[in-house]
C-alpha cells in the first residue's frame, strides 16, 4: 500500500458547515466501502479554497477512482516519499 495526499480546490471549503462536511464524509465513506480493501482515507485538513485528504491505497487509479465516483475533484495526487516528524531529529 502507498500513502497519497490529495489536494482538492473547492472554493469557499473553509465556510463549510459541519453539516455539509458531515454530508462530504458520508459520501466519501460509501463509496469507499464500495471500493473495497484496496484504498482507506486516514483525514483531511480544511483550509482556505482546499482540502488536503491523506489516503493510504494499493496505487494512483484508485484513489481517482474514488474521487471521480464521490464527486470531488482531485487536482493533484502526490505519492508521499517519506515521513518525517520531530522524532526523525
């Protein structure tokens, strides 16, 4: 499996209300489940214009799959090299 961040340009994302996040997660989540095994989403991070999604999945094609089939755009997909954090120091 490989780690994706995913960026995705949604104008006005940090005005979204819970609700509207909460309706974003449930589609998410369903067609994940229709996916199957092969791809998970860990989180997402809202800022200004953006969300920035984190996914562990067996290759590229499904984590578009998945964008496509859930309705979200997915601008840029960047497979992630290697993670770092204050105990790599």
């Amino acid at each position: 499996m490989h780690r994706y961040l995913i960026e995705r340009q949604i104008p006005g994302a940090e005005k979204m209300s819970p609700a509207d996040l909460k309706a974003a997660a449930q589609k998410s989540n369903a067609v994940l489940h229709a996916l199957g095994p092969d791809v998970q989403w860990i989180h997402s991070f809202v800022a200004k214009d953006m969300i920035v999604c984190e996914y562990v999945a067996k290759d590229e094609g499904i984590v578009r799959e998945h964008a496509q089939k859930s309705g979200f755009p997915a601008n840029k997909i960047m497979e992630v090299q290697t993670i770092i954090d204050p105990t790599t120091a």
